[in-house]
C-alpha cells in the first residue's frame, strides 16, 4: 500500500478543511491519544506529525485541555507552511517540516494536538498527542508558630510549595554541630507537628519540595528550646573522699565546678553556711578563700552560743 503524500490532484482533500476539523474534534474524545507527551514550563518540546516528517500537506490543530474548542495552529499546503497567530498563547511555535516545535512553554499549552494528513488510498488519517506541561517546584517558605517554645509546649513548622506539579513529595532536615544534618522523624508531608517539644529538637530545619521535574530547599529556620535549670551537681578537683564526703589537705586550692543544664544558661551562686561567697560556675577555693570561710564558720557558731 502506497502511504505517500496526496498529490495535487488530491488537494480538495484539504479544502474541505471545516468538515475534516468537526470529524476530528469530536472523534477524538472517542479514542485514546497515540502518543503522551510530557513537557515543562518554560521548556521546549517537539510533536511529530507523521512517520515522514517532510509533508507537504497537513494541518495542526489543538484542544484546549477539558474543552471541545479545536484551534488550528499550523498548517502546510502544497510545501508553503504557516504558523497562526493564535499559537502564540501556547508559546514560541515553529515547524520543522511538519514537526511541531514549542518553545518557552505555557501552562495553557496542555492538552490535545491533532495532524491532519491526507493520503491516497485512507483518506485523512488524523494523529493525536496529549501534552502535559509539568510546573517546576517554587522556592519553599517555611514557617514555624514558635521559634523559642519552652519545653513541653507544642510546635508546628509548615512547608509552603506555592507553585508545583504534583505530586510534591516533602523532605524535613535538622542540622545542629553535634549531630550535623539528620532527617526529622516526627515529619507528616509538608508538616512537622511536636506535641511536646523537648531540647532534642533544636536546631537548624530545611525542607525541600520535590517532583518529578526538579527539587527545591527552603531557607533554613532555627527552632530554639527555653528549658532548665535541672538540678545542679558539683565537681570537685582534686577529687577525694572522705567519710563524711569530700576531702582536701589544709591549705591546698580546690576547684569546684557547678553543672546544670539549662537555656538560656543559668547563673549560679555559691553559698557557704548559708552565706553567700561567690557567684560564678566555677569556684576557686584559694587559701585565702579558705580563711574567710574559716572566719565566717566561726562566727556562724557563735551567733548560735550566743542565741
């Protein structure tokens, strides 16, 4: 079977161009479209009309997606080719022979494309092709609704993707020195919700937006924890112990360090005998130190003769 092009004997063929049109509009809802064609915003794809690419006659129209509107776009008699006006909503169009091209691609160029082509012996054999436009993930904006929470509060951060073919799938991270960058497990899609936010979950948090066209990483957030004092524990050096507790020889410098966990860092004072001596996390005992303590001792025991 010859599939050449019609010849010019053949060209009334396209000038019955309306009757071709409504045969095509409406019997293309009745079959399934030869070919998916999936292309991105902003991008370029190319349609390809027919198994020769070097036609002399045909005729692109197109289908807005969800209307039975067909728009001709592009057309070829007899070797003259012709790019419509209206093809502009669609993006940069031009033919290569009878291949479509579109660059810089709208969102209002999805939908369906059909050729026209007539042939010798079948007559106008029409092709379609869908054509999805796939929109890029935008930047996201994280928000968190408290960034100093005090601990046991509730916190909720939330990933907001405002541009995106779907499906978006959402990646949570927490970046802090000690641990670096780890994944967020409490994370549920484009949010994190802590019931009871502990000190665990401070820290720098990203999220990243991904399809199948690209992935974008929001700027990051810090999620600061207010928690403590805990109960303070003291370290003496030199370390010894006694019967009754901690030893030191006479005369020798001892240093004690306080401990307790807290955010903001928590102030510390030392009492001695009820009496406050200093104010600072570590403490010198010098021997001068030691003498004034002796001292206040002694006048501490004689206030309580004396009561």
């Amino acid at each position: 079977m010859d599939y050449g092009l019609l010849r010019a004997s053949y060209f009334w063929v396209l000038l019955t161009f309306p009757c071709i049109l409504l045969t095509v509009v409406y019997g293309q809802f009745l079959s399934k479209p030869d070919e998916t064609v999936k292309g991105v915003l902003g991008g370029r794809v190319q349609l390809e009309c027919a198994e020769f690419s070097s036609l002399l006659y045909f005729i692109w129209n197109f289908v807005k997606l969800n209307t039975s509107l067909s728009l001709p776009i592009a057309s070829s008699f007899g070797g003259s080719s012709n790019v419509h006006a209206i093809a502009a909503r669609l993006g940069d169009v031009s033919l290569i022979n009878s291949t479509l091209v579109i660059k810089n691609l709208q969102t209002s160029a999805e939908g369906t494309y059909v050729c026209q082509v007539p042939y010798e012996e079948e007559g106008v054999q029409p092709i379609y092709i869908d054509l999805v436009i796939l929109v890029p993930v935008s930047k996201p904006l994280l928000r968190i609704n408290n960034s100093a929470a005090v601990e046991g509060s509730p916190v909720m951060l939330t990933c907001l993707v405002k541009n995106g073919t779907g499906p978006i799938e959402y990646i949570w991270h927490r970046n802090t020195i000690q641990d670096g960058t780890v994944p967020v497990a409490d994370a549920n899609g484009s949010v994190v919700s802590l019931s009871s936010v502990n000190r665990t979950h401070i820290g720098w948090y990203t999220c990243t937006g991904k399809n199948e066209v690209n992935q974008e990483t929001s700027d990051k957030v810090y999620l600061d924890v207010i928690y403590g004092p805990d109960d303070p524990v003291i370290n003496i050096q030199p370390f010894a112990i006694s019967e009754t507790g901690f030893a030191a020889n006479e005369q020798e410098e001892v240093i004690m360090t306080c401990l307790a966990s807290s955010n903001p860092p928590c102030q510390y004072i030392w009492f001695y005998n009820n009496s406050q001596i200093y104010s600072g996390q570590i403490n010198m005992l010098t021997r001068s130190l030691q003498a004034s303590m002796e001292e206040t001792n002694k006048e501490s025991k004689e206030r309580n003769k004396s009561t």
